[in-house]
C-alpha cells in the first residue's frame, strides 16, 4: 500500500488540486471506521498516517482516571503512574494497537476513500468552474435527445436543456451547433447539473451585448425585456450618452444588428423601444407600433394604468392573442387596460386643455391691440399683429 498510496496522494493534489491535508484526514477517519468495523470494538482510536511513507499506526487512547468504570477507554492513575509519573487525571495515553492483519483492509478502505475524494475533487472543479457561467451565453453542441431534454455538450460537461427550455417549432438534432444560456448551475448529489436556455429573456441581452458593442461597453443599457419565445420580445433600452440614439444603435445600420439577433432566433421578431423615467411616455413607447393619445394611472391601485388609443388602433394595441398589450405590461411592470377613443372622456379633457393653451395667444394679443389711433400713417394691419404676438409666445 505505501508506494500506491504515496502516488495516489500527490495525483490528487497535484492533477485534482486537493490538499494533501484534506485527503490525510478523510483517509484516518475512515481507517478508524474500518478498524472498529472489523474487530467490532468500543475503544477510542486514533489512526496516524505519513503521507510522505505511505504507513500508518493504530492506537488505542484511554484517559487517565483515579477509578476506572470502562477498561476500554480508561486506565487507572496508579497504572499510569507506573508509565509515568507525570501524568495526571484526564490525561490521554496512546496504545499502539496495530493490527498485524489490518494492512488488506487499511489497503481496501484507502483505494475507496481515495476514489471517492477524486470524484468528489472533479465534481468540485467542475462546479466552480461553470457557476461562474450562470447568465452567462455560451456555444454548445447537441450530443443526444430524449422526452424530457436536449443533452448540449458545452466543454466538461452535458448540460440540459428541458422542454420549457426549448424554443418553440426550433427542431434540434445530434451534432447541431447551438448557443445557449446557462439558467442555473447545482451541485447535487449526482455532481454538478448544468441547466440551459434558449427560451431565457437573458439569452436576448447576451446576444444583443455580443453584437452591439455600444451595450457591453455600458454606453446604451437594457433597461427590461419581454420575451414570448419563439414569436415576440420587446426591449426597452437607453443610453447614457446623450449623443447615442439607443434605439438606431441597437437596430444597426440598415437593421443588420437586429437582423443578425433575428437569425439565430430563427425569425423572432424585436421591437427595441426608448425607456423613459416618465412612466406615461415609457408605456407609450413600450406600445409600439400603436398610436397612443393618452395614459392616466389609478389613483387607488399601484402600477395600474388606463392608455387611450384611436379607434382605429385599437386591434393594434392589444395585438394578435393580446400579445403586444401582454408584452408592453410585462416590459413597463404596469397593468395596462387599453380603450378606444370612442369609449373615453380622458382624451377629450386633454384635448380641451391643449387648444385653450394653444388659442389663449390670441385673446392676449386682441386686449393689447389698439383700435383708436386715427393718425397713424400707416396701421399695422390687425391680424398681422395677433400673428407676430402669437408666434413670440409660442416660442417662449
């Protein structure tokens, strides 16, 4: 057992970077275990191991007591003192016990708690490794599909991909190259489980991040994503730099950004909207394509909303299935009840408000006309005069 366990100790530490410390201990514990196992005894025990010799020594401890109740693991003081005068009620003396015959089954418990630390050290390492990959995209390869998953070989090991994980109408064979989101990442029983995505709205973030430079660099932001996976996403994103157009970055030039995004996702359709702290514009925006002539919020409810529209875009608010409405509230974070104009009084208040604003010029300008300068040579004509006042204060 001494060179084979020497060279098994160093392959660990070495090759599976587990201490040699580690594996000492686990070894001398389950050599205690074996040898009360085998020769069926009480006694405390102590197993010494040299790492360095590959050899070991059992020995049995009694602690040191004026009147002993259990010879197995106590020795009277007098006894003790017959050792040595020295020692003292509640010392610890050790007793080589080793067994003559214990070397088979020292050899046998050494080669299982050695095979169980070198699982124990690749499951570790792989963990480690790929929790730093949660929410992270990578490249994948299919290796083999069954009822419950696609099997995606991603370097180490085969992660899975369930079936809410799988695209719907997306067909996957054995040797497909995909990309995939790595959703979770758990250190069970079984070793580490690497769970994928392609479903995941975090899969959208990383492959827009992976074409448009501008968003890993942190200059445009998304700030939040629908997704219904497979037909529709919405994004809602913003810059920071006031000089960047979030929206024509994300799409790229002539749309080949998007295009590219769209491709992979085997013709998922994106709609990319302008996020705004104003709440109103925001839902406004997140309602594209649709008109949108109003958004008034509940006063006795949290982030619920009422949004008008024209009659006429209505069906294009809600959307086919309710899938534009559906993705704007979950974009927005609001409960969003769209109305038509026909069927609203809220649109025809603000609409009020804004032509008395827009005709109030108008008024101002014909108290400050003066009617009765007869002498004046050449009189500013009347409505010429409303005109230039009208447009000073439009402009102010």
């Amino acid at each position: 057992m001494n060179e084979n366990l020497v060279k098994a100790f160093e392959a660990l530490n070495q090759e599976k970077g587990v201490s040699i410390e580690i594996i000492k201990e686990a070894l001398e514990a389950a050599l205690v275990s074996a040898y009360k196992k085998h020769y069926g005894t009480s006694q405390n025990v102590e197993i010494v191991l040299d790492e360095t010799k590959g050899e070991y020594a059992v020995y049995q401890l009694k602690e040191v007591v004026e009147e002993v109740t259990d010879s197995q693991l106590e020795i009277s003081l007098a006894e003790a003192k017959e050792m040595n005068r020295a020692y003292e009620p509640g010392d610890i003396i050790r007793f080589e016990v080793t067994p003559k015959q214990f070397g088979r089954i020292a050899a046998q418990t050494a080669k299982q708690v050695i095979t169980q630390r070198l699982r124990e050290a690749e499951r570790n390492v792989i963990y480690n490794e790929y929790i730093e990959y949660e929410g992270e995209l990578l490249n994948g390869t299919v290796e083999r599909i069954d009822s419950r998953f696609v099997y995606v070989n991603i370097g180490k090991i085969e992660a899975v991909m369930s079936v809410r994980d799988q695209m719907p109408g997306e067909e996957y064979h054995i040797h497909d190259r995909i990309k995939v989101y790595v959703s979770k990442v758990e250190d069970s029983m079984r070793g580490p489980q690497i769970f994928v995505s392609r479903t995941n709205p975090g899969l959208i973030k990383r492959l827009f991040e992976q074409e448009v430079p501008e968003i890993y660099e942190g200059i445009v932001e998304i700030v939040s994503i629908a997704r219904e996976a497979g037909d529709r996403s919405k994004l809602a994103v913003t810059a920071h730099d006031a000089n960047v157009d979030p929206v024509g970055t994300c799409v790229g030039p002539r749309g080949a950004r998007v295009q590219q995004i769209v491709n992979e996702l085997h013709g998922e359709n994106i709609d990319i909207v302008q996020w705004d702290k104003d709440p109103a514009i925001f839902i406004k925006n997140a309602l594209n394509p649709a008109e949108v002539l109003a958004v008034t919020f509940d006063e006795h409810e949290e982030r619920v909303c009422t949004v008008v529209v024209p009659d006429n875009q209505l069906s294009l608010a809600i959307g086919r299935r309710g899938q534009n409405v559906r993705l704007a509230a979950k974009l927005t974070d609001y409960k969003i009840d769209i109305q038509p104009l026909s069927e609203s009084d809220v649109v025809i208040e603000e609409m009020s408000a804004d032509t008395s604003e827009e005709i109030s010029p108008f008024f101002e300008a014909l108290a400050d006309f003066d009617f009765g300068e007869e002498d004046q040579e050449e009189p500013k004509d009347f409505f010429e005069t409303i005109q230039d006042k009208t447009d000073d204060e439009l402009e102010e």
